[in-house]
C-alpha cells in the first residue's frame, strides 16, 4: 500500500503573497520617493529650472545664476523627479503620388500593360554607376 502524498501538486501554488502586491520595504521606497518629489516640487527650485538657467544664461527664479554644484547637483537628481519622454513611433498615411523620372522614355509596352493593372516585369537596364 503506497503512502498519500502531501503538499503541493505540480504547477499548483498555494498561500503566500498575492503577485502584484508590494512587501513593506517597496511600500517604504515608494512614499519616501513620493514625499522627496513632493518637496521639490513644492518648496525647491527644479532640476530642470537649473538646467535651463544654465543652458540659457538667465537668472533662476531666486535672481542668482546657477553654481556648478548646483548643475551637477540637478543632473543627479534630474532622473528622479523629471521623467523621460517615451519614444513613439508614427506612421504617416499619404495620398501623394510618387514618379519617377528617367532619361531614357518608358516603351509603350509597359505603360499599356501598367494602365491595364499588370504588374510590370522589371528589366535590368545597363547602366553605368
């Protein structure tokens, strides 16, 4: 007589933490994050305020120009609180006809045979490069 097996059956998982959900040490790092971003954007001047100032010439808001403690202090942070732009990618529909203009006249053969919707046999043409 064989013993019954216990536990868990193959690809079966059983308690544990929900997937998805953050444990305390995550929850920590993302309020820290949040408060910081907070801060700056309500009390501070911005990364990208001193950035531009520099880049610009002009003043930041408290009149003075930015030091290079002060840039290299913005580059630092710049990626914390500032995100970057996504990256995307368009696709323009045109309606513009495109032709082509060449030297030698096209044979009467093959614009009978492109007005008629016959996809035209391509020939090699001996052409010096």
């Amino acid at each position: 007589m064989e013993k019954a097996k216990r536990g868990q059956k193959p690809g079966q998982r059983i308690g544990g933490r929900a997937a998805g959900t953050p444990n305390k040490s995550t929850i920590v790092k993302r309020l820290l994050a949040q408060h910081g971003t907070e801060l700056a954007t309500n009390v501070g001047i911005l990364p990208l305020q001193v950035l531009l100032a520099r880049m610009t010439g002009t003043p930041l808001p408290d009149g003075t120009l930015p030091t290079d403690k002060q840039v290299e202090a913005a580059q630092a942070a710049a990626p914390y609180i500032h995100p970057r732009l996504a990256s995307t990618d368009t696709t323009i529909k045109s309606d513009n006809v495109h032709r082509v203009v060449a030297a030698d006249p096209v044979a009467k053969e093959w614009v009978d045979e492109f007005a008629n919707g016959i996809e035209p046999v391509t020939v090699a043409n001996d052409v010096a490069a």
